[in-house]
C-alpha cells in the first residue's frame, strides 16, 4: 500500500466527521427556525373587527401593520412578561381606516405586506427534516460498519498491527533469556524461508506459549519477533477479547483471524493468554462469555492452514489454569519457559541496558549480577535507571559502581529513610541483631559472604540488614545449604537474646523466612528423617506468588508442624552458641556499627581478625554434620554428670547443669 492510499484512507473518517457535522448543524438550525416560528405565533391573539374599532377609539393602539391575509394589531400596553403580545383581525371594506389611525395617531404601514406561504415553503418544511436524518445516519452507519465491525465497533478486532520494525526492539535488545530467542529465531526464520524446512517435510508450528515469571521479558520477546520477522504482528491482550454482551468476544476472534489470514504471513501475540484461556472446569469457576471466546480460539487455531505463514504466540505466568485442550500439540505445539537470569544472563541483560549510560570505567557489571540474584530483566534494568538517576543527583556526570550497588538496595530494600531517628537503645538493638546475623554468617560453612552491614532505616519498612553476595551461581540447595540459611536467619534473634537477655518484633521478617524453609524441607524436599521421601505440600501459582497447598490429613499436618518446630529450634540453639562462643566479636563489631551505623564486608573481617588474631573464620567453620557430632558428645557428657550427680546427691529429684561462659564477663548464665 503506497504514500497516497494510506493518506486517502487516513482522510475518509475526517470527510465523514466533517459532512455529519453539517448536516447535524443544519438540521439544528432548521429545528430552532421552526421552534422560534412556533414561538412567535403563540403571541398572536386573534380578535374581531369591531373590537379592533373599540381599541381605536379607546386609544390602546400603538401600531398596525396591514399585511395580505390580516391587520396585525400592537397594542400601547403591554402584559409583564418577556414576550411581546400582538392582535389581528381580517380584512373589511372600510374607506375610513386611514382617518381613523391618523385621528387615534397610530403609526400603520403604507403598503400591504404579502406573507402568503408558498408551495416552495410547504415542501420544504415536510421534507427537509427527513433529508437531513437520512443523511446524518447514511453516513454515520457507513463509518461504523467501515472502521468498527458492527454497532459501536463490539464485534470488530482491535488488535494493534505492527509492520516491518515499527517496534523498534530486536533480538539484539533481548539478553539473558538465549535458550527462548533461539526457539523464536527459527519461527522468524520459517516465515522468511518457508522452503528451506518445507524441502525435508517441516511444517511451521501453529503456536508457541512464553510461560515464565512477571518481569523476565515475556512481552519485550514478542516485540522484537515483530522487529525482526518483517512481516504483519498482530498484538493484543486476552482482556481485549472480553466484553459485556455475549458472544462479542467470539467475534473478535473471527475477525482478527480473518484480517490476519488476508495479510498472511503473519503473526498474533496474545498477551495474558490466561484471560480466556482459563480451564474450563468448574474448579476455576465458569463464565458463558469467556467459554465461547475459547471454543472460537481452538476452532480457528485447528482451521487455520499452517502452510500460509500464521502463528499464535502466547504469553502467560499462570500456565497451570490453562485449557488442555489449547495447550496439546497441534494448538501450541511449542512451550517456552522465560526464567529468571542465571548470573551470566544477568551480566548480559546489564550491559543492554547500560548501552546508553555512560558508565565509569571502573564499573564491574559482574559484581552486581552477583549481588542481585533471583532479580528479572525488569528489576535489573529500573537498577540501572535508579543509578543513573542518584549520579545526576550526586552531581555527576558518569556513573559509578557505588552508584549501581546503591541502586541494588533501594530497588531490594527501599530509599534511606532519613528522617526516621532511631533512639539510643533501640539502635543499639538494631546494630545487635544485624552483626548477629553477619557473624553467624561467618562462621556457618554453607553461608555466603557479607557484603555489607547497616542500620540505616529503609522505606520498605527494615530498620537494618546484611547484604550477602554469593561467590558462585547455585542452581541446586543441599540439606545442609537450608539449613545454613536458617541458622543465619536466627542469628539476629539470637544477639538480642544472648545479649539483652529479651527479644523484640525485629524478628518477625526472620522467624517467617525461616518458618518457610524448614516447613519446605519436611513437606516438599524429603530432607526429613521422620516422614523421609513424601510430598505432602503441592505448589500452586509457580510463577507468581507460589503459595504452598498441603495434601494430607491433619494429623499428619499436626506432626508436621512438630518436625517444623524441631528443625526451628535446632537452628536457633546453633545460632545462640556461635555467638555465645565469640561474644567479645559480636561487642565490638556492633559498637563499631552503631559509631558509623554502615560498614563493609572488609571492615567487618578486619574488626573479627583483630579480635580474634590472624585466625580465618571460614577455617574455622562447622558444617551440620560437625554440629551434630559436637552436641551428641555434649549430651553424653551431660547425661554422665546427671548420672554422677544424682548418686553424690540421691534426695534431689532433679539437677540443671549450668555452665558459666568466660569470653565476656556480663554473660549470662545458660542452660545447657
């Protein structure tokens, strides 16, 4: 289609805009005309001859005017009201009537006005009205029927069409997700070569469904297809179809794969399948509309004939609550998982974003690909954005890799909430609990490195945390990897126990992370010695929010819930005797804490080093195992001095050995 054919075409609707409004203007004015002629002849009183005559002789006369059909009266007084009332009577005979008037002093008219009514005047009065409907309807019926599909456009598609590149996104604008592009390069490279695979019997594959979590970069896929296929891109959401009257949302369906069938080859991207792709069982609920939507989708789908170049691209995070019946070969024959980044993709998704930033040349993207693990190709490229946003505000021109890294926090954890003050004691509290977590950190063997340690307040609602970067990319989590993690989570409640001797609500976060882990290793990773190699939770919503759904009876979510508290209380007891056993570390990381209130990784080693001499704490880290081995001997021992005990002292019923810690003379005493 050339320059002048779109021109014409983009001028049509303006054309019609314009001869509706005339002719809308027109019929307007032609029914004020003869709202005000109607008007005007309310406020003409007919009466007789002679009490025209009466009036004269009483001097109530102002004006007459003779006209051809009448003498039209105005009296001298007139009634209050806004309109002017007037009289008239038929013509007589009468020789004396100029006499009359000149004697009354009357102002008349010498000639007789004609306002007789023409046969013009009559047609145009019957007929000019029906004219002017006729053609404001004419043409606004063509206008919708030409541009909508039906009355206010409900059965016509409105999927948005783009051609050859007009995205402005290409592959080359996609990293991190190579496995899925490649998947889609080889349906742009049917569309282009159709012969190529047809050669060795190959048929183009009728649909392909992204299935992945919100943010990796489903949609931004579908767009650089349109960019790169140069051939029509159909896109539209799955809301699009849906509407109030019934049976709309079908005919959309047949509309779009009838305009994409002329344009063939082409492609559709339905975006957010789910909205009429949902199950049609009663489980997920039913809706008339939305079932007919879907039977007309998997009708055209299997009607459709593959070889003319048409494929369905869907997007979804909620695949299971999709139709089977759409999901099987033939319908989408291909299903593409968009995941979360491993760090290499990541490192890839950074730099495409930080093309167009001009950066330091210090700045190591690979570092914070390492520091942002579990984050999606949104997430990474608002980090980016959040940098170049804080270099400007600091004042600078390029930016820099603490730029970045504090990007990564108030993307995570929120903006520094300055004007929150924390009180002495409850900072003092605060920078207890997160160098609790940090030395448990260091001192567990599975534990990732510190980064960073603050007390700053954020806007998300923490009053402190620990940055921890992993040194490597883990894609599987071993028994002792989950425990590790839980142990570290209890570290900042163990600090303020061990240390205030009382605990707070800084925990909560914590204790629920926690709780999550250790309910995941009894029902869902078989990491549990009392129910051993059972599933007994199922997730639901993988990609969303994964809420967890038990299947079994309760009484066994009842012995659950004991080996939950079990685990919970092992790991806390782990926690609570790595910092009582370097008591003099934690005092002196946290006081340095609570002086500059944000500390590094480094300094947190320096301070640890100096306290504890040239000793590494990573040589000195226990795994479970060591753990498990240390308090079984400590339980042997302890149940040798009960024994011995109880036979020096047979009358007590009950004896609590107490062991007294030296490391920091304001411990308490605990249990052992």
């Amino acid at each position: 289609m050339d320059n002048n054919d779109n021109k014409r075409k983009n001028n049509t609707p303006n054309r019609m805009f314009i001869i509706i409004t005339l002719a809308a203007a027109l019929l307007i004015w032609y029914m004020g005309t003869m709202v005000r002629n109607q008007i005007e002849e309310s406020t003409k009183i007919e009466i007789s001859y002679d009490k025209f005559m009466d009036m004269l002789d009483k001097n109530e006369v102002a004006k007459v005017e003779s006209q051809a059909d009448r003498i039209v009266i105005t009296p001298r007084t007139q009634p209050n009201t806004p309109l002017e009332i007037t009289y008239y009577t038929g013509h007589l005979f009468d020789p004396y009537l100029v006499d009359k008037l000149d004697k009354a002093n009357v102002e008349y008219n010498g000639q007789v006005v004609d306002n007789r009514t023409t046969i013009f005047d009559t047609v145009i009065q019957l007929v000019l009205p029906f004219v002017l409907i006729y053609v404001v309807m004419y043409f606004l019926f063509k206008a919708i029927s030409k541009n909508s599909g039906g009355m206010m456009g409900v059965g016509k598609s409105n999927a948005k069409v783009y051609v050859e590149k007009k995205t402005g996104v290409s592959f080359k604008d996609v990293a991190g997700q190579e496995e899925a592009k490649e998947s889609l390069t080889e349906i742009v490279d049917f569309l282009h070569n159709p012969a190529k695979y047809t050669r060795i019997g190959a048929k183009l594959p009728k649909g392909a469904l992204l299935v992945g979590p919100p943010g990796t970069g489903k949609t931004l896929l579908a767009k650089a297809i349109a960019g790169e296929a140069n051939v029509p891109f159909f896109s539209l959401t799955g809301s699009d179809f849906v509407e109030m009257f019934v049976g709309v949302g079908a005919s959309r369906v047949r509309d779009l794969f009838k305009q994409a069938q002329q344009q063939a080859p082409a492609i559709i991207f339905i975006d957010e399948i789910d909205a009429i792709g949902k199950s049609r069982d009663s489980h997920y609920g039913g809706n008339d509309e939305r079932e007919q939507t879907l039977n007309q989708l998997l009708s055209n789908m299997d009607g459709f004939d593959s070889s003319k170049g048409l494929v369905i691209l869907g997007a979804t995070n909620r695949p299971e609550v999709l139709d089977k019946a759409l999901l099987r070969p033939g319908r989408f024959d291909r299903r593409i998982i968009v995941d979360k980044p491993d760090l290499k993709g990541r490192v890839d998704i950074l730099k495409v974003h930080a093309k167009n930033v001009l950066m330091h040349d210090s700045v190591d993207l690979e570092a914070i690909g390492r520091a942002t693990s579990g984050a999606v190709g949104s997430d990474l490229a608002n980090m980016i954005n959040e940098a170049a946003i804080l270099a400007v505000k600091n004042g600078r021109t390029v930016v820099k890799q603490e730029d970045l890294f504090e990007s990564v926090e108030v993307v995570i954890a929120g903006k520094e909430k300055k004007d929150r003050i924390l009180g002495k004691d409850e900072k003092r509290i605060v920078a207890y609990h997160e160098v609790g977590h940090a030395l448990v950190t260091a001192l567990e063997k599975h534990a990732e490195p510190v980064q960073k340690i603050t007390i700053v307040p954020r806007t998300m609602g923490s009053l402190g945390y620990v940055m921890q970067v992993p040194e490597e990319e883990k894609y599987l989590m071993s028994q002792e990897d989950l425990t590790t993690r839980i142990v570290t989570l209890f570290g900042g409640r163990a600090a303020e126990k061990v240390v205030f001797g009382s605990v707070t609500t800084g925990a909560s976060n914590d204790i629920e992370k926690a709780t999550s882990l250790a309910r995941a290793m009894v029902t869902q990773y078989g990491m549990s010695e009392k129910f051993g190699l059972i599933g007994l939770e199922s997730i639901e919503n993988k990609y969303l929010d994964g809420k967890p759904v038990m299947n079994c009876s309760d009484d066994t979510a009842s012995e659950v819930d004991q080996e939950v508290i079990r685990i919970l209380k092992e790991c806390y007891d782990r926690a609570e005797a790595h910092l009582i056993a370097n008591r003099e570390v934690l005092d002196r990381i946290a006081e340095h804490l609570i002086t500059k209130e944000t500390i590094t990784g480094d300094e947190f080693m320096e301070i640890y080093k100096e306290v504890k001499g040239d000793e590494d704490p990573l040589e000195k880290r226990t795994d479970e195992s060591d753990y498990k081995e240390k308090k079984s001997e400590d339980q042997e021992v302890s149940k040798q001095e009960e024994t011995i005990e109880l036979k020096i002292d047979p009358d007590e019923d009950t004896t609590v050995n107490q062991v007294e810690t030296t490391d920091h003379p304001n411990d308490k005493e605990v249990e052992e």
